[in-house]
C-alpha cells in the first residue's frame, strides 16, 4: 500500500520526547521557548509564537488584526474548513473569492474586486505549500489600508523571491503568518502551531491570549525568588503547545532543509514520468515560487470520472485524495449567498486529486504511482 502521506519520524524525535516528559516540566516551558527561536530564525522572522495547532494561531492572528463582529474578511472558499472556521470564531463574515486555476491560489484580482468598507483583513493562503502572488496581495492591502494574514498551514519550508530575494514563507510580508503542524504538513509535532509576525505588539496579544490573558506566565512565576501575583488581561484561551511536541518539532526543524529537497525531487519525478497526457495539467510553480510540495494537486481531463480513477487506484494499493475542499459547499456556509463567482473553486475540487507524496516514497513508488495513473487515463 502506497499511502497518501507519512510522516517522517525518527529516534531523534523519540529521544526527544523522552527528554522532555523526564525533565519535569511537560507543559509549555524552555522547549516550548527554543522552538520559538529557531524557528524564527528558520524562517527569518523577528517573532514566533508557538500554539495547540494552526487554526488557534489563526484565530489569534485575526483577533489580532482586529477582526471581529460586522467585519468581513476576504479568503478563499478553497481551503480547508479551518481557514473559515477561525473567520467565524471572531464574529466575522468569510467573502469566499475565486481562485487562479494554475496554482490554486487566491486570485488577486478577484480579491480586489471584493474590498467594501467592512473589509478588515486578506486571509490569503499558500495552498499546498505553493506560496501565494504575496506580492499582488500586499498591494491590494496597502491601497486599502486593510490587514494581510497568512494561512500557511502547508508552507514549513516553501520559499518565494521577493524585491529580487528568495526568502521562506513566514518571513513577516502580511502583517502574521500561520503554521501547521499536523502530520499531514511538512514537519510535524503530532498536533501544533506557529505565528510569526515583525510586528512586538502581534506577539504581545498572542502571548497573553494563549495563556487565558494571563499577565505573567508560569514559567516566570517558577523561576522567581519574589513571590509574584498575575493578573487575567483579557479573556484568553489555553492555546498552549506542549514541551513534549516542542522537543520534536526542534528535531523536525533540523530535517526541513532535507525534507522539502527530497519531497522537491519526488514532484519533479513526477512531473517527468506525468507529461503530455492529454487533458492532464500538472501543478506549475510560477517561477518567483519554490513549493515544499506539501501536496501534489493532478488536474483530470474532463472526460475522467475523478471518483472511479481514485477507487481504481486505491484498488491497486495507491491512496489518493479528491482535490482541496470547497468550504461554500458545506452546511455551516452553504446558506450563505456568495456573492462571488466560485467557478475554478469548484472545478479544483471536482477534477483534481492529490497523488501521494512523502520523503520515504522510493522512486520504484513514484513510478507506479505514476504508471497506474497513466493506465487510467489512456482511454
Ligand atoms: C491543515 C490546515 C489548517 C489547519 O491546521 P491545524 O494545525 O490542523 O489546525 C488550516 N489551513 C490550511 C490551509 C490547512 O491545510
């Protein structure tokens, strides 16, 4: 069986996490507070700030921005439902705008054609990895003077050139970025979350509001020789990482640079082994884009019953995935009017699969993959 994903786990992360439950302090702690630092150093970013898991860190970054009941905020309905989700968790409307068919991001001029003057934040997301037209999006965010948050759940490594640069996603060009680590993603801590931002004040709100408003954490507290009482703020949440996933995101962190190259080869097998099938399109980097190859997104002919080829492939042994998700289509939003048009959103879903990819994928894996595939659609 050929899996859709796997996570790449090793002693390293084993030892880890045995360190840290023998070093009596489990909770959020010293680990907790050097994962913060590399991986803001990783990344480039004056900032992070770790939490449970990457929806909380956007519920935060939203809270953050000021977004809150009345206020809309532009994203894209082609996203997993968290994207939404955090919108909602602040009392705010999601405006679902279309996508660009070729990298299944926010298409920028469709963003711009939503602002109205409720509009507070861009929630734009770097959607399988593959970095979104930043650029174009801090434009329309600068001309309105409105917040730009990254949902970059997926993009623990992807780089884009930036003024001439190439710099990792998450080096603050919105105003916070959001990161996952799920298993499904890049790099993982089993369940856990990332914020970076350059911005001190950001980071201040998100300090306190994962630690239920509180005004001097307890890490402070325990290392103190004064006898010090904290105040609640703010009505915060308990959005805390563990020390446990702290210890092995560290370790993860150090295996990125190996991880995306590996997952950069897989998708140029891939892409080698996958052309000229008619009708077939391949995932395109624009070429200011380098993608960690979160996932890799086939489009099917249209002719192609996406159902029967996944059954067909999963008969063979091969998981695949349907395309990413159209929140629109699901009850908590499908009676919402759109006032949108939704179109590539939807054909992304209906016509796409995602075809497995994960660093201990061989390259015999690649090939049948890629050789089942082609069996299906020569017909
Ligand atoms: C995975 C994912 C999330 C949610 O991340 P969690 O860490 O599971 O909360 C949010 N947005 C996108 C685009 C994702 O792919």
């Amino acid at each position: 069986m050929i899996p859709i994903a796997m996570p790449f786990l090793e002693n390293a992360e084993a030892e880890a996490a045995h360190q840290a439950v023998l070093s009596g302090w489990v909770s959020q702690g010293p680990q907790v507070a050097a994962f913060e630092r590399e991986f803001a150093a990783t990344v480039g970013a004056p900032h992070a700030c770790a939490v449970s898991n990457c929806t909380t860190a956007l519920h935060l970054a939203l809270l953050a921005v000021g977004v809150g009941p009345g206020d809309e905020v532009i994203t894209a309905s082609h996203s997993f439902i968290a994207t939404a989700n955090a919108i909602r968790y602040c009392g705010a409307t999601p405006v679902f705008v279309d996508i660009d068919p070729t990298t299944y991001n926010l298409d920028p001029r469709c963003v711009a054609e939503a602002v109205t003057e409720r509009t507070r934040a861009i929630l734009a997301i770097h959607q399988m990895g593959m970095p979104c037209d930043l650029h174009a999006l801090m434009a329309v965010a600068n001309r309105h003077d409105i917040a730009l948050v990254e949902d970059a759940a997926c993009a623990a490594g992807s780089q884009i050139r930036i003024d001439g640069q190439w710099e990792r996603i998450g080096r603050p060009r919105g105003q916070i970025a959001c990161f996952s680590f799920h298993p499904r993603k890049v790099i993982t801590t089993g369940e856990g979350g990332m914020l970076t931002t350059s911005d001190p004040e950001c980071d201040r709100k998100f300090r306190l509001c994962r630690q239920h408003g509180m005004s001097v954490p307890d890490t402070v507290r325990h290392g103190s020789r004064q006898v010090i009482f904290e105040d609640y703020l703010v009505i915060g949440f308990n959005y805390r990482m563990t020390d446990v996933q702290a210890a092995v995101g560290r370790k993860q962190l150090e295996r990125l640079p190996d991880l995306v190259s590996r997952r950069r080869a897989i998708a140029a097998s891939y892409a080698e082994l996958l052309g000229n099938i008619d009708g077939v399109a391949l995932p395109v980097e624009p070429e200011w884009a380098r993608s960690n190859w979160q996932s890799y997104c086939v489009r099917l002919p249209n002719r192609v019953d996406q159902k029967a080829v996944m059954q067909s492939l999963l008969n063979q042994g091969i998981a695949t995935r349907r395309g990413i998700m159209c929140s629109h289509r699901e009850p908590p939003y499908s009676s919402e009017k759109q006032h949108h048009d939704l179109r590539q959103s939807e054909l992304a879903q209906d016509n796409s699969i995602l075809l497995p990819i994960y660093t201990q994928m061989t390259e015999d894996d690649v090939a049948r993959v890629a050789n089942a595939l082609r069996r299906e659609l020569r017909q």
